[in-house]
C-alpha cells in the first residue's frame, strides 16, 4: 500500500506503531485510515476507540 496507493494519487503518511499513530492522528487530518490489527503497542483495535471519539470525520 505504501507503494501503490501514491501511484494512484493517494498521499500516505505510515506509522511504524500505534502510540506514533495516535500522535499523528491527533495533529493531522485525513479523510481515511488504514489500520494494520496487529501493530506493535497499541494495535488497530487500540486505536480505533480513541481516534473515533477524537476525530469522528475521519473514516
């Protein structure tokens, strides 16, 4: 995905972690993200609650 979704004219921000995605979630705006289930630290499960609470437009 890091590869073909900027071929399609796709930005994309990656995130090697779930506590670095939280931070970038929190600073920056995206009308989609991409989560891997089973990231180091906090997972895509992790994520999703506090993100979702935070930034409900994002999908």
């Amino acid at each position: 995905m890091r590869i073909e979704l900027p071929r399609m004219g796709h930005e994309v921000t990656v995130c090697e972690d779930g506590e670095t995605a939280l931070g970038v979630l929190a600073e920056h705006h995206f009308d989609a993200a991409i989560v891997d289930l089973k990231m180091p630290g906090i997972s895509g499960w992790g994520n999703h609650r506090p993100h979702q609470a935070g930034l409900p437009e994002t999908l």
